[in-house]
C-alpha cells in the first residue's frame, strides 16, 4: 500500500505541473511521462496490475476514461487515494490523461480459467449473449459490442478484466458505492442480478479470450435497450 501511495501522489506532484491552469496539455512524450506513475497501480502502459484488482488503461474508449477520472474526482466512484490525487486536476487534463491511455494498443495477457461450476458458467453465457426477457435484462453484448470490446465513444470493454475486478465493480453497482450519471443503467442490472449471477458473469467474462483486433466497435447496430447517462454509445445509421 505504501508502494501505491507514493506512486499516486508522484503522479500527483507531475500532473500538477501546468495542469490546474485549463490549458491543454500536449498528448506527448511529456503526457507519457507524467503517466508513467499511474501505472504503479494499473500496470506497466496501463495493461492492468497482476494483483487482479487494478484494470487494465489500455484501449479502452476516451470518452469512458475520461468519464471515470470525473466520476473519482467528483465522488461519483468511491476511492480516497484517486480522490485525492484527482482533486486538483482540470477537466482538459483529465481528457488529455484519457485520450492517452486510449491510444495504446498493447497486447492481452492470456484470460483466466473458469473458476465456477458449468452450469453456472452456461448460466452467465446465457445472459451475456441472450439476456433474460422476464427480468428486463438486456443481453451484456446488446451494450458493449457483439464481441464484448466495448462501443465508442465511451462503453467500456467486458474482456481482459479480472475476474476480482468485474466481481468487485459489479457489487459497487448493487450497493451504490458505484454510481453513474443519471440514469444509471449498469446499477440497475446489477440489482436485478442475484448474487450467484455476479460471480458466475464476472468467471465467465475474465475467462474469455479477448479476440484481435480488440478496439472497440465503432458503433451498435441499434440503440442501446436501457438508458443510460454516463456512457453513450454511437448507433449506426
């Protein structure tokens, strides 16, 4: 913890430098630099840290990055050490800082194996792929791309996660320690999910192989099915 720390508040102390003014920061060698400290937590470039808890930076859209570091600054996400690191930072910096982990395409490490019965894990590829109609539960894959690697311009990816990571953002969103933008739409499928559900979809997605090229779609074949506040997704035409 003591590591973290004094990662976070080095990132801090660099990110300080020119970034409370508004002015735009160069997505540069120089923003490369003063991100090197974030990765104390999420890994070497953003590729997420091996303790299975910190996600992976990496690829993911720019618009749900940027939305995420608003959501820790402004108490919307629950975490003191980003809190405290992100509270003096200016919105074009925090878009600077987002539009620069989104430009890493970097390799996935191989997924995780399957640590729950079959019939549960039959179970959670159910609800991914198909969803369950009785219980307004849209299928994962009508929100985050048919291959579950995130829509722009900000639907985060389900694939190269953790497992402790998706059980623990998952739980966040039935408790409400995790909250979106109105109407928050991820809080309330996690809260018509039972608890088994949780841990069968947070197995099943972390043991999936992240199929290449893994950027996120451009867009969904046809609106999303619940509203949602914090994370649009582009629909074609």
């Amino acid at each position: 913890m003591i590591g973290r720390l004094q990662a976070l508040l080095l990132c801090l102390a660099l990110a300080l430098t020119g970034a409370g003014t508004g002015q735009a920061a160069p997505v540069s060698s120089e923003m490369a630099q003063r991100a090197k400290a974030c990765t104390g937590c999420h890994g070497e470039r953003g590729r997420a840290a091996p303790d299975g808890y910190y996600p992976r930076l990496a690829g993911k859209p720019a618009g749900y990055l940027y939305e995420q570091l608003l959501a820790f600054r402004d108490g919307r996400r629950r975490y003191a050490l980003m809190a405290h690191l992100l509270e003096p930072l200016s919105d074009r910096f925090l878009r600077d800082l987002a539009e620069y982990f989104a430009s890493l395409d970097l390799p996935y490490d191989l997924p995780q194996p399957a640590a729950a019965p079959a019939a549960a894990l039959e179970r959670a590829r159910q609800l991914v792929e198909h969803g369950d109609e009785a219980r307004r539960l849209p299928a994962c894959r009508a929100c985050h791309g048919a291959r579950l690697t995130g829509v722009q311009p900000a639907v985060p990816s389900l694939l190269g996660l953790p497992r402790d990571y998706l059980n623990a953002q998952l739980g966040a969103w039935r408790s409400g320690t995790r909250v979106a933008r109105a109407p928050d739409c991820m809080a309330e499928v996690a809260r018509r999910l039972a608890p088994e559900e949780v841990g069968a979809l947070s197995a099943w997605l972390a043991s999936q192989p992240v199929l290449v090229p893994a950027h996120p779609a451009p867009n969904l074949p046809k609106p999303l099915p619940l509203d949602c506040g914090g994370e649009p997704a582009a629909v074609a035409p």
